[in-house]
C-alpha cells in the first residue's frame, strides 16, 4: 500500500533534523564511544525532546542502524564520485581502501559492528544490501562469468569470505595501531592476494 501523502509530507519535513541528529550521534561515537551513546544523550546534545527523537529512531538498535546507513551512503557517494577516474580492475581496490577511510575516522562504530546491539541492528544487512557492495560483488562474479576468475561454486560465498578479508584487515590495522601507511600496504597486499587467488 503506498504511504499517504500526509506520511509523505512528515518525513520529508523530519528528514533535515533527522540527518543533524545523525552527525551529532556520530560526535558523541567519535569523541565518548558507543557507550556514551543513548537517545537521552542525543536528545540533550541535540537539545531536541526527547519524545521527538524516539519518534525518529525508536530505540538504540535504531539509532545505531541509522548511523550505519549514514556511513555506507558516505562510503557508497565517495566510491560512485571516484568510478570516472577509476579503472573497472581497480574498483575492488577502490571500494577497500574507501572502506578503510571510513573505518579509521570513525573507529568506535567500526569497532562496535559487532557488539550485540549492532547485530541486532543487521548492520551488515545495511552494508551488504548497498550500491557500493553491489559494485564490489559484481566485479567478483563478472570476473568469474568471463573466465578472468576462478569460477566457484558459490559465487556468493566467495564475495562474503573476500569482504571478509577486507573487514578483517582493517580490523587489524585499527585494533593493531598501524600508522596510516602500513595500513594500507597492508591492505593492498590483502587485495593482491586475494587476486591472486582468484586468477586461473
């Protein structure tokens, strides 16, 4: 059934001070941790009631998940801007190190992908279900239809256990405290592996 257009009209109205409660969620992730996060919080330092904010998110899971869609729409925008100037074999590199961008400038909420009340969010239903990781998976099994690839039985499985290894590695620099550098070397030898490993 399509929504009303009163329904219509209050979204779009509530959108503008949902997106700035979403950056402002976001500061108090980057400077106080997913801990120091709740809708009490958000609601004081957004100084908007807090009725109004539970209307916009619910409850914490719905806050979080927000915030997780806020930062896969950045990482997807940041991949489509670059597409025109990259390569269609660096695309999978491209995405990765976007990703990894990402991750170490908003490393409390990378780290809390996790944690119970993220799962519980589906975050990486969020991640999984976006453009972005459209492209990275259909690079992958366009690789594979044309032979380029090693073809395996489950195409699928292939691209979640190579994003795996991108997560995984990011994880690693961030948990390990490379600098800026050795985390992506590290990364691009991940990503050259992992090619490696798929040529015929």
């Amino acid at each position: 059934m399509p929504p009303k257009s009163e329904d219509m009209k209050t979204d779009s109205t509530l959108q503008p001070q949902r997106t700035q409660l979403v950056a402002i969620a976001r500061d108090i992730v980057r400077n106080d941790g997913m801990a120091a996060l709740n809708l009490e919080a958000l609601a004081e330092k957004g100084d908007t009631p807090l009725p109004t904010v539970e209307s916009l998110f619910k409850d914490k899971p719905g806050l979080i998940r927000a915030l997780y869609e806020a930062w896969v729409d950045e990482w997807q925008r940041r991949l489509m801007t670059a597409l025109p100037e990259t390569p269609p074999e660096a695309i999978m590199r491209q995405a990765a190190h976007i990703y990894r961008e990402l991750a170490c400038s908003d490393r409390a909420l990378f780290l809390a992908a996790s944690t119970p009340v993220a799962i519980e969010a589906d975050l990486f239903g969020v991640l999984s279900r976006s453009t972005a990781f459209e492209l990275f998976a259909n690079f992958l099994k366009t690789g594979m239809a044309e032979r380029r690839f090693r073809v395996t039985a489950d195409p699928d499985a292939t691209v979640r256990t190579l994003w795996g290894v991108v997560h995984g590695t990011v994880l690693l620099e961030i948990c390990s405290g490379y600098d800026e550098l050795t985390g992506k070397r590290t990364l691009d030898e991940s990503i050259s592996l992992m090619t490696r490993g798929l040529q015929r």
